[in-house]
C-alpha cells in the first residue's frame, strides 16, 4: 500500500518539534550559503519583492531573506520551529504543504531547502499543484534535495525521534515530477561528501 503524506505528519511533527533546539545553533554551510545567495540574486534581478519559505525551521533563511529586503512569509510544520521564526521577527504559521493557507497567486517567489523530500511520490504532484497556485504566473521556485537514487521509507538511521520518512529521488524523477507544474530554469547537483543535492529553478508558467 502506498505511503500518503498524511500517514507521515504526526511523526515529522514530533520529530522537528523535539529537534527546534539544537536545529537552532547550526551555522549554514557554506554551499547552502552559495544556493541562497544565487537565488536571492535571481530574484533581485527580475525584481521580486514577496517570498513564501516552506519547512523554514528555525527561520534563518527567511530571516536571511528579510534582510536582503523581501517581504516573507514562513510556513513550517511544527509549532516549535515556528516559534524560533517568530522569535526572529518573521512571519510564520503552522502549516503543511497541501494546506498552505494562502491565496491564488499571492507571492513573488518560493524557497524550499530540504523539506519536500518529507512528501511521498503520491502526493509530491499534489504538493507540487498546491505551490504553484499560490505563485504569480511568471513566479520562480526553488526546490533544493537530497537526492540521486530512489528511496521512499522511514530512514533507519535517523537520529531524531520518532525516526523520519523521506522520499529520495533520481535525477530524472525529480525532473519528471517538477515539469508537470513547472518549467526548469536550472538544474544542477552538489556533491556533498557521499550524498548529492538536487537544486532546481523552476518558474510558474505565464
């Protein structure tokens, strides 16, 4: 039977909301530093001014995106990752990915590092749809993952509690999922250590 994200929830919740501390004093590498940064740039460019984080943890990335001047709205899954944003002055509410409480087309931009690889292959077009809703036509999307073989379950080595689901993805899958709402406007990998980052640009289309 095919795993739903609706059967993962209650455990990711308890999992991040146990895990807000110490998730709060990690420095960011600095190839996610570089990722964020080719971002921003992008968006400065095309002059977009509103951006939505989904699973934005402790908010130092929309934190990060505040002080470079955009407008922010941070969603997360758990309530106590969304308190450390609000510590942090951002806008946050407790929201998953098919829910996202927000209206048709109501942000410039999309920033997701490291959390739609909690969504299983069932629901990632679902997700995928509910995304570029809320995007204006012409609005970008990065979508940043772990990533380069397929694995869908519960990872046995988690160090958190209860242990979580993820949903790794071959390039091409990836690739494949992406372009039925969107249109890629990069695609590269990171090689960090033994494991490989997946980073996408994607644009709503007009």
């Amino acid at each position: 039977m095919s795993i739903r994200y609706g059967d993962v929830l209650a455990d990711l919740r308890q999992a991040y909301d146990g895990g807000a501390a110490e998730r709060d004093t990690h420095d960011k590498e600095p190839w996610k530093v570089a990722e964020r940064a080719a971002f921003a740039d992008r968006l400065h460019a095309e002059q977009r001014r509103t951006l939505l984080e989904l699973g934005a943890g402790t908010g130092q990335d929309s934190r990060h995106f505040m002080d470079a001047g955009f407008e922010v709205v941070a969603v997360d899954l758990s309530p106590e990752m969304v308190a450390r944003c609000r510590a942090k002055g951002v806008d946050a509410r407790v929201a998953d990915f098919l829910d996202l409480g927000l209206p048709d087309a109501s942000v410039d931009a999309v920033y997701a590092l490291n959390c739609l690889l909690h969504v299983p292959d069932t629901d990632l077009p679902a997700v995928l749809d509910n995304i570029r809703r809320v995007l204006v036509p012409g609005g970008l999307f990065f979508l940043g993952v772990w990533g380069g073989l397929h694995h869908e379950g519960v990872l046995v080595a988690d160090r958190h509690e209860p242990q979580r689901f993820f949903a790794w993805r071959t390039d091409d899958a990836l690739l494949a999922f992406a372009r039925t709402s969107f249109e890629v406007e990069d695609f590269h990998t990171v090689a960090v250590g033994e494991y490989t980052f997946q980073s996408l640009t994607l644009r709503r289309p007009w």
